[in-house]
C-alpha cells in the first residue's frame, strides 16, 4: 500500500515540474521585458508613461528572481514547496490589490490602473491558480504519507494494539462483540461529531457491543478529548502513524472525498451551527474513518465513509451485523 502510494506521489510531479517550468520561463520573459523596454506596457495600455521608469523595472527584476525560484522549484516540487507558496500568496494578493484601487480610485486619482491593466493580472496571477494550488494541495498529502512500514493483517495488528487498560483489540472481541470506530484527526468538526454521537448512544452501544476508538493523536491529547465528551472510560487506541488503519484497509481521502462540495455544506452544519467546532490539526488530515463490528477477530461488518462528511448510523451498524453474524 505505502509504495503504491508513494509510486503515485512521483509518477504525479511530472505535470509539476512542467508547470513550474512553464512559470519560470514565463517570469523570465515577462521580467527581461519590462527591464528592457519599460515603456512598452504603458503604450499598450494608453497609460501615461511613470515618471521613475527605473522603479517599474525594479518590478520587472523582482519578477525575473520569482522565475528563478520557479526554476529552482521545479526540480522538486514538493520539496521546495514554499517556493511555490510565497509565488501563490503573490498571485493571489495581487489581483485582491488591484480589483480593490478600481473600487476605491477614480481615473484621476493617484495610483490608479485602468480595467485594461487587467489583462496583466490575467497571465501573471488567475491562470496560475488552479496549477499552483494543486502542487501545494499534493506536497501537503506527500508530507503526511505514513513512515516506511508494511501493514499487519487484521488479526495481527489486533493482537499487537492495546487501549488504555492494556487490553488488545482482539482479546476485547472475544468475551462479546466489538464495534470499533477510527476517527478523523482530532482537530475535524467531523471526529467531534463523531464523538458527540457516540456520547448520546453509548449506553446503547455498550449493551450490544464492547466498544473500542482509534484516534491519530498521543494519549495524552485523547484522554483530555475524551473526558470532554463523557467517554474516558471507554477504550481508545493511539495510532499516530495510523498502522492500524491501514490494516483495515482504510485510505487516505481524494480531493472530492475531503473537499468536495457535499463535505463543504455538511462541515458548515457541524461545525456553526451544531456547534462542533473546528481545532488543531492532530493526525494526518487525509485519512479516511471507518467503523467495524468485529467478533472473536473476525470482522462481520464494515463500513467505510464515502467521503468526510459521511455519518453512519451506529445503532443501525451493530444492529445488522448483529442479525447477519447470527442469521
């Protein structure tokens, strides 16, 4: 699983290290132009010529550098990352900075630039949105990949996990069965939804099932979070470099899975107006939950969240594994 992870990680930089290439020869271009002929966008836009040329090619230098960095960046994207942020921020403020002077600054006012300036920020800033916020979007999940490592099966990484109380997954399956929970990382508005559930269900659950949660964080951080919903008595696993997830065969999140517009709407709901909130990041921000009904080791229900925002029933879960196991 982690090299075919990894695999896709570089087989997918190819398109990066064009684009930042394509950036750097662009920045270059655009750069040695205004240095050479600083008048020439002026001409072209009917604006009247600056007073101090040498400031704009002052701009036209800062640019030529970004080419640079570009070029520097596109040997590695994903580690030179903050090359492409810092260049990300500027295409981003830029546009901010101008649409901002034709609100506010009339055609005689000092500093102010025509619509037909626009053009401009059409090809030094919006058509490098999406690209370079793909490049920081893949070196963010790059920098979460979990350490080199081969997932135990189900029935060994339950025997090598323990809670709290030192008893292993699997010994916790055996007197009856055990619904088994991974959350979200700490901080996501879902993992507190998730947590909030289980808090007005836990009685019932408890009647049916042992219950067990994986969570990403340290001990430490999981037993105050915990105790906040009421649940510190019940058996949580660490599992920072989330092995036992991938036992379980849960991936990380895709982009519609973790962004798409359905998580957006669900993740308003949780989190303003049921009161979720939202805090530090604490795990790997990509990775998939998911909910298990196991006996004596063996799994006899599963369900994998579709995307973040997916909430399953808990009571329904336990209730149809617990008829199909004895049907």
């Amino acid at each position: 699983m982690l090299i075919l992870l990894q695999h896709e990680v570089l087989m997918n930089t190819h398109w990066m290290r064009r684009t930042l290439q394509l950036a750097a020869i662009y920045n270059l271009l655009w750069g040695a132009w205004v240095i050479l002929r600083p008048n020439d966008l002026f001409h072209l836009t009917g604006m009247p010529l600056p007073s101090y040329p040498s400031i704009w090619q002052c701009v036209g230098m800062i640019v030529g550098v970004y080419g640079i960095g570009y070029a520097i960046a596109s040997r590695d994207p994903l580690r030179h990352w903050p090359i492409t942020m810092v260049g990300f921020l500027g295409k981003i403020f830029g546009p901010i900075g101008f649409l901002f002077g034709l609100l506010t600054l009339g055609p005689n006012d000092p500093g102010y630039l025509p619509p037909v300036w626009g053009i401009t920020i059409l090809t030094n800033d919006l058509i490098w949105w999406v690209p370079f916020g793909m490049i920081l979007y893949a070196a963010a999940k790059a920098s979460c990949l979990p350490k080199d490592q081969t997932a135990l099966p189900v029935d060994e990484a339950m025997a090598a996990h323990h809670d709290q109380y030192g008893k292993t997954l699997k010994s916790l399956s055996e007197d009856r069965p055990l619904m088994l929970l991974f959350l979200r990382h700490g901080g996501c508005t879902f993992c507190r939804e998730a947590l909030a559930d289980i808090q007005k269900l836990h009685n019932k659950l408890e009647s049916d099932t042992n219950l067990a949660i994986v969570h990403m964080g340290t001990e430490a951080e999981a037993a105050g979070q915990f105790a906040s919903y009421q649940l510190e008595r019940v058996s949580r696993i660490s599992d920072p470099e989330c092995r036992l997830f991938r036992s379980f065969g849960l991936d990380r999140g895709s982009w519609g899975q973790l962004f798409g517009v359905s998580v957006w709407g669900r993740g308003a709901k949780a989190c303003l107006i049921d009161g979720h909130g939202v805090g530090k990041l604490a795990g790997d921000g990509f990775q998939m939950p998911g909910l298990f009904l196991i006996r004596d080791g063996i799994i006899i229900n599963a369900y994998r969240h579709k995307n973040a925002a997916d909430r399953p029933d808990y009571a329904r879960f336990v209730r149809e594994g617990l008829a199909a196991a004895t049907s």
